[in-house]
C-alpha cells in the first residue's frame, strides 16, 4: 500500500464525479496525508456555491474526518511560520500559502 499526500485539488477532486480528476483520483484511495490547512481550503472552496454544494462538502468531510486510510496532520504555529517563510522567501512561484504550509512537513 503507497501513501500519497492529499491536496485540495485531490479533495475537490476524489468528492465530485463530475470533476474532470475524479477518476484519476480514486485510483489514490489506498492510505493518504493530509494537512488540517487543506480541509480548510477545501471547505473554502466550497463556501460561495450553492448550499447543496456546501452541504454535500460538509458531509464528504465528516468521511474525510473518520476514514481509517486518512491521516490529518494538525496545524501548528510552527508549521504557520515555516509554510509563512517558504511564502516569503518564493514570491516567483504561484504558492498558496497552503501549499507552502504542506511542503514544509
């Protein structure tokens, strides 16, 4: 069994059929980590749809939140900080600040 890392795209992706990845993503279900940080861009994501879509978020994030294959690392102010001079220190490149967070781990 592999374990990959589970970014929002991976999220948005594996929760909506129609999401062009959707089936590319489920061939990742095996063991993944994830960051605290990218549920939150994940509900994010979510937040000025339709209330059907935040609802259908909400629910896949209660599976995400009890899947035995999921493991969700905490956020820290440590892990703040480093994703923050990652941030800082790459102002060429197209980095959320999420995306530096999860690379800093």
């Amino acid at each position: 069994m592999s374990t990959v890392f589970a970014d929002t795209f991976y999220w948005i992706a594996l929760t909506t059929p129609l999401d062009a990845a959707h089936e590319r993503a489920k061939k990742f279900t095996d063991e993944v980590v994830t960051t605290q940080e990218v549920l939150t861009e994940y509900l994010n994501f979510f937040s000025s749809g339709p209330e059907h879509l935040r609802r259908n978020a909400m629910k896949a994030m209660q599976a995400i939140l009890s899947a035995p294959t999921v493991r969700i690392v905490p956020q820290s102010d440590g892990s703040f900080h480093a994703g923050l001079d990652l941030f800082r220190a790459r102002p060429d490149k197209g980095y959320s600040l999420t995306d530096c967070i999860r690379c800093r781990r």
